[in-house]
C-alpha cells in the first residue's frame, strides 16, 4: 500500500450531496445570519456564499468581518437531526474495514457534528481520530499549515497519505504539500491520483492495490 494514513473529509464525502445535510446547514446559517446581523434573507444567504467561497467556511468571514463567536455559530448551524437524514451504510463499512491504513476524519465542521454523522452511518470504528474546525484555531479547508500539522500529529508525511474530499480546492492544498489524493466525484479529472463517485467505491479500489515489497533482511 502507498499509504499509511487516509485523511477523510465528512460532508458530502461519506454520504451524498442529496441527502439534504447540508441544505439544512445552509439554512440554519442564513437563518443565524438574519439575526445576529439583522438583515433580510436575501443578503443573509448573499454574505453566506461570499465568505464561504472566500475563506472556505461562511463561520471564518463571520469571524473577520463581524467579530461572531465561533461556538455560537457552530452549535446553532450543527443542530440539525443528522439521524433523520442519514442511516447505517453497510457498503461503506465494509469497504472501509476492508481498507488498509489509518483513518481519521479532518472536517470543517465540529467533532460533535462528526461524532452525530459517523454514528449515524455506523462507521465511527473506522477513524482513529476526528481534527475538526477548531484543530487550528478556527481556520478551515484549504490550507496547507492544518494540513502539515495533522499529517505532523499523526506522526506521517505527505508522502505517506492519501486525502479524500468532494472539494478541489481542499485536494489542492493536500497535492501542494505532496500528498495523495482522491475527489469524490460523479466527474473524473486528471489532477488527482483517483477519482470515484463514493468513498465505499474508492476504498474498494484502494484496498485492491498492492502491497509495497518488504524490506530485505541484511
């Protein structure tokens, strides 16, 4: 295997888009919006989209452009009944088991909104260890700097892992310090080492590659 540690991003990457997830995040973010900055729908979801897509988290514009308290926002935003959305995936279990390497989660979302997912998909044994938004004081996917000091806490190199995410700009980060990676995508492209529609579909794929040679004994 070419890899000792898969570092896995959580939403919309153990479970599809569809599930309504994070439409029910991004509601409870305008709706948070609306009221701490007192303005109307329409520029609750305009300021949502602008920081997202600029600092990649809504919660890290909020922070820098309106002094917003971290925990408050992701408290509010995280209550949204996971268990009613999503269920046990028998497939992505038994891919994963079947995975070798270490697996831990890196979301920009909280460790207790991890912990409500992967229990919920009944495959939180699979991950050594969850690195949520606050690991870094807050600062989200992209970025390199979080990236080395997870691959740094878990005592690998980018050499060593593969990262796994439904977003470009966060394999991008991961390619940029040397590691692998893996979109999880319904498209395929050629920037990355694997593409696959589902992480079930990947850790198949991954865990039929062959193992590296053992080292000669003098």
């Amino acid at each position: 295997m070419p890899f000792d540690l898969a570092v896995i991003d959580l939403d919309n990457t153990l479970y599809r888009a569809s599930s309504g997830v994070f439409a029910r995040m991004d509601a409870r973010m305008n709706r948070f919006i609306e009221r701490r900055l007192s303005v109307d729908t329409d520029e609750a979801n305009r300021l949502r989209r602008t920081y997202w897509d600029r600092y990649g988290t809504t919660l890290r514009g909020l922070m820098l452009h309106h002094g917003i308290d971290p925990e408050a926002f992701l408290d509010e935003v995280h209550d949204i009944g996971v268990d009613t959305l999503l269920s046990a995936d028998r497939e992505l279990d038994t891919a994963l088991a079947a995975m070798p390497g270490r697996k831990v989660i890196h979301t920009n979302g909280t460790r207790e909104h991890a912990e409500r997912v992967l229990a919920a998909l009944a495959i939180r044994h699979h991950f050594h260890a969850i690195y949520d938004i606050r690991f870094n004081d807050y600062r989200p996917k992209p970025c390199p700097e979080t990236l080395a000091m997870l691959l740094a806490a878990e005592q690998t190199t980018p050499s060593c892992a593969i990262v796994i995410d439904d977003m470009a700009d966060n394999l991008a980060a991961a390619a940029h310090l040397g590691a692998r990676t893996a979109w999880i995508s319904d498209r395929a492209s050629p920037r990355w080492h694997f593409c696959s529609a589902t992480v079930a579909a990947l850790a198949r794929r991954l865990s039929a590659l062959p193992l590296p040679p053992l080292p000669q004994q003098a």
